[in-house]
C-alpha cells in the first residue's frame, strides 16, 4: 500500500464514529446563517498580475517528519498575516500532520484571509466541519477519490458557500478535475505514493488545464527560483508550507516568491 491509499484507508477510519448524513440542504442553511467566507479562489487572482502565495500551517508531515511540532496555529496565522500572504492552508489531519480542527478555527479568526481546510476528505460531514471552523475553501485529492465521492464533496463545498480545490498528480487526475467542473486545481509536484517532489510536474500540467482555470503550484516549492519556475509554467498562486514554518523571516520569503 502507497502512502496516500494508507492515510485515505485511516482516515476513513477515523471518521466512521461520527458519521451521519448530511445532506446538500443542511449545508445550504448553514451557509445562509453565517456570514460568507473570505473568496478563496477570487484572493488567487491578484488584481496587480503578481504571484500570489498561499501559506500553510503545518507541524510534521509524512516526508520531513517533525517541522514545527509546538507552533501555535493563532501565532503562526499572525505570522503569515502580517507577513502579507494572500491566503492560508491549515492542516486539520492530526495523525499524520499533528493538526486539528480548532487550528482552522483559530488561523482563520486571527488572519482575516481565506482559510483552506487540508485534509483528506471523504464525506460532506468534513464539508460542514470546515464552514463551522472557519473556511473558506477544502482540498479534494483526485487520485483518493472515486468520481462519485468527487460529485458528493463538490456539491457539498458549493451548497456550503465553500470553494474546492481540487488536487492532481498527473493527465488522468487532470481529465478527471475537468469532467467534474473544476475551476481551481493545485498541481501537487510531491508524489504521495513515494513523498519525492519535483516541480516539472507543474511544468507539464499548468500549461494544459482548461482555459480560465485558477492554477496552483503545491509542494517542494522552497524560494523564489522555485516560485518563478512555476509562475513561468502559468501558476496564479503557491502554496507553501515547509519553507515558511522553517523560516525566521516569512515575509522576506513571500516577498521573494512574490517577486516571481
């Protein structure tokens, strides 16, 4: 078993106590008695042309083990605040990543920009955990999802006034995002069957995602060559995460990838 099929088979785990159904209807009228989220994939699309980055809250993950195991999700959120970034990524997985539900709530309180819940979906209740917390978008791995559970949670996220972010690894997972309406699509360049990255994954997909798609470049993305390599292949957005909870000026490094 690869990496990812053995978090998806964990996570699914995970959240079989707690199921129950949650229907398109409840989560419409969550949405309409809240306030809407900050856009996620409009915060994308920079008014100035420049590359937008998207900062990410993450303590370990599977590939660098321990990064920040201790950092506080509020702390790290200002941090990113008020080191400019245009969005935040908050890792909810706690067995794998070390996060939780109530960093996403917390980042997205104390950072005031729209907030994507990271995690491994796989049913509408993550949906409405993610509007209760806080975001204003979640992430959908393509390639650990049936097109019948990608339909469920797409649906979900737009009934919740949330954007998805959909996750592709190579041409298959990129048809796949298309025939399922897909406006925004992260390029992951790190192989989550192996965790080795490579940015000339983004170099070859970017390039033939549908026209008027949102792109993103995610993983292995650690200063401003790196950036503009992917801005070059025609990425709207990073997403970074290790580079910027190492770094003891994040918003020297933005700045740098924004340059891109």
């Amino acid at each position: 078993m690869d990496k990812l099929a053995e978090i998806m088979a964990w996570k699914r785990r995970e959240i079989a106590p707690r199921l129950r159904a949650v229907t398109e209807a409840e989560l419409a009228r969550l949405n309409s008695a809240r306030p809407p989220p900050p856009a996620f994939a409009a915060a994308l699309r920079r008014p100035d042309g420049r590359l937008a980055v998207i900062a990410e809250i993450k303590r370990r993950s599977p590939s660098a083990g321990d990064i920040r195991p201790n950092a506080s999700a509020a702390e790290q959120a200002r941090r990113y605040r008020d080191a400019g970034a245009d969005a935040l990524s908050v890792l909810t997985d706690d067995k794998y990543f070390g996060g939780a539900l109530d960093d996403l709530r917390m980042a997205s309180a104390e950072a005031g920009v729209p907030c994507l819940r990271k995690d491994f979906m796989v049913h509408p209740l993550q949906v409405l955990e993610a509007r209760e917390n806080g975001a204003s978008a979640i992430l959908l791995i393509v390639r650990a999802l049936t097109d019948g559970e990608l339909q469920t949670l797409h649906g979900a996220a737009r009934a919740a006034g949330l954007d998805a972010l959909f996750e592709i690894h190579d041409e298959a997972d990129l048809e796949r995002a298309a025939r399922q309406g897909a406006r925004l699509i992260g390029v992951n360049n790190r192989d989550l069957a192996v965790f080795k990255t490579n940015l000339g994954l983004s170099e070859r997909l970017i390039p033939r995602l549908p026209p008027g798609t949102t792109a993103v470049g995610e993983s292995g993305i650690f200063n401003g060559a790196d950036a503009a390599r992917l801005r070059v292949a025609g990425a709207h957005a990073v997403l970074v995460g290790e580079a910027l909870m190492k770094s003891a000026d994040p918003a020297a490094l933005i700045r740098e990838m924004r340059a891109a």
